[in-house]
C-alpha cells in the first residue's frame, strides 16, 4: 500500500513581508483621506454660509479643488455689511479690518460707507452747509445794509425839505413883518426951515427958542410967547397944542 505524504507549505510571502499584513490596503487609505477632506469642506461651507460670507454654491468649486492645493484660499474682505440694513444714520457696523458707517448719500438715501468715504461725504456736505449759511448771511447783511442807507438817505431828504420849508417860512415872516412895520410908520411933512432963533418943531409964525414958551393971550407964565396957530411939525416940546390936533395956540 502506498502512504502519501502532505507536506506542510507554508503561505507564500508577499513583497512587502509579514508585517505588511496588519496594513489596510493602499485604496483604503485613499479613501479615508478624501472623505476627510470633504467633510472639512462642508464645515467650511457651513461656518461661511451662517456668518454671512459666500453662498454654498459659490465656493463649492474653491473648495473642492483644495484637496490638491496646498494652502487654502483667502476669505475676501466684505465689501459692504450684508447682514443688516442701513436704517439708521451714524449706525456703525464693523467687519474687521474696516468699519462701515450708515450715511446718507447727496441723493439723500442711506447707504453702508467705508469710515473714510463716510467721513468725506459728511465732511463736504457740512462745508456745503457752512458755505450756503454763510452765503445766505452775507446776502441779508447786504440787504440790511441797502434798507439802512436808504432810510438814511430818506431822512435826509426829509430833513432838507423841512429846513427848506422852514427857511421859507421864515422869509416870508420877514417880509410880512417888514411890510407891517412900513405899513404902520405915518408918514410926516418935513419941517420947514426954521428962521434963525425959531424952534424947527414948529411951524408958521415963529416959535422962538427959549426955556418955555407958552400962546400969548393965555394963562402960560412964559418967558417967551407966540401967538398962533402954529403947527406941530416935529415934538411938541412946549405944550402948545393942548388937544393934540397938531395945531397949537388956536385961540
């Protein structure tokens, strides 16, 4: 009888030796490090998404290719808040590294500025402000100034008029007065030349010079005396016209 005889092989080895038998496969390796990198990408996708940034189907490309790149790509810089609306004036928003500030626009609508473009909108629309005050109170003082001189020159004229009026007046007073006082004067003969020794106040028969003369035939005490009538031509210096009708010694 024949006996056959099994002999023990043992498993043949492979390249990479015993110790290569604890190790996944290379393919499994492969696979654990891409579903790495995808559920990275979607936490990234998730945290952008929920802060504001980029929408999921804007960066899914970016992100799909950093599986190969070595560095990631920068978040760019928001240009403009988008999580809230400009309502308010003066309200302030800040996205490090810039500080946006809700301003009112020259058209009047309020829009997110950047702090310095804020800064120089309000800046020139205060000076356009300053510059129409100022404007505005030149052409009021100016305006007040032309009222006042020409009040001033109203006056003036006003005042000239009553000097004028009153130097007028006055003239005419003058002469009024002048004419009333020519008016009033009567008008007396002129005495005749007086003989030699006769007082020139009188005139006709000769009234002589003497410390009183008085109408002869009368009750006069002299020294000298006249017999008349005689007319009163000047003063009546003796009293010999007793009832003051200009003619003295009538009887």
């Amino acid at each position: 009888m024949n006996t056959h005889f099994r002999r023990n092989v043992a498993p043949k080895s492979s390249n990479y030796g015993t110790a290569n038998l604890d190790r996944p496969p290379l393919r499994s390796r492969t696979s654990q490090g891409r579903v790495a990198s995808v559920a990275l990408a979607v936490a990234m996708i998730t945290s952008l998404t929920a802060c504001g940034g980029q929408s999921a189907a804007s960066i899914t490309t970016p992100l799909a290719s950093e599986s190969a790149s070595p560095s990631a790509t920068p978040t760019p810089t928001p240009t403009a808040p988008a999580s809230s609306g400009c309502v308010t004036e003066n309200a302030t928003e800040k996205y490090p590294p810039k500080v946006f500030i809700c301003t009112k626009s020259d058209a009047g609508k309020l829009l997110w500025m950047e702090q310095s473009e804020s800064k120089r909108v309000t800046d020139a629309r205060a000076a356009a402000a300053a510059k129409a005050a100022a404007d505005k109170a030149a052409q009021e003082a100016a305006a007040k100034a032309a009222q006042e001189q020409a009040a001033a020159e109203t006056a003036r004229q006003q005042a000239a008029a009553a000097e004028t009026a009153r130097q007028q007046q006055a003239a005419a007073a003058a002469a009024a007065a002048a004419a009333a006082a020519k008016a009033q004067v009567p008008v007396q003969p002129a005495a005749p030349a007086a003989p030699s020794g006769c007082d020139p106040n009188y005139a006709g028969p000769c009234v002589p010079i003497a410390s009183d003369v008085d109408c002869a035939g009368g009750s006069g005490n002299g020294p000298a005396y006249v017999r008349g009538p005689v007319t009163v031509v000047g003063s009546d210096i003796y009293g010999l016209d007793s009832n003051h009708d200009g003619v003295g010694c009538e009887g």
